[in-house]
C-alpha cells in the first residue's frame, strides 16, 4: 500500500506496521536521514520507508513478521529498533 491510498482503508480497525528509527545522522538504513528520523518498514525490501507499507490486523501478526524477519532486518537497518505500531498513531507522530 501506498502512504497516498490512505484512505482505502477501514477507518473503524486499528492497522499495524513494522516501524523503526533512525539510530543516527547518516545511518546505514537509510544514507542522508537526521538522527531520530522515523520510517516504517517495506515489508517486501525489508528497508526503511516513508511511503510505501503493508499493514497487519493485529499487533500480534505484525510482531510474528517482525520475529521471522528478524535477521534480515538487523543486515538491512543495523542499530535500528524494530516495533510494531498501530498506523494511525505512526501517521499523527505519536509513535
């Protein structure tokens, strides 16, 4: 899904992605970013994003994910904290 088709989703369930943060200024995962900057996860690169995210049901599927990618994640964002985040809060910066 892109961050534009927003609105296609369900407004009345709360939507979960992997989320992270930039660990550093210039960081590995995602070269020219500030320190403290926030991406969600391309779930099919597995990279940092700021657009481009798929979405899962409960907190619950998206933590399974999280856990089966783990390694992967820690080649592709070093240093970087991978959690899961309800999409609305991520979107408004609460998260």
């Amino acid at each position: 899904m892109h961050r534009r088709d927003i609105d296609r989703l369900d407004r009345r369930q709360a939507y979960w992605v992997p989320a992270v943060v930039s660990p550093e200024r210039d960081w590995r995962g995602a070269p020219g970013c500030r320190r403290g900057a926030r991406f969600v996860v391309d779930t099919r690169s597995l990279s940092a994003c700021r657009d481009r995210f798929d979405t899962f049901d409960s907190q619950l599927s998206c933590l399974e994910w999280i856990m089966s990618h783990r390694a992967d994640l820690h080649r592709t964002l070093p240093g970087g904290t991978i959690r899961a985040v309800r999409l609305d809060r991520w979107l408004l910066g609460l998260e």
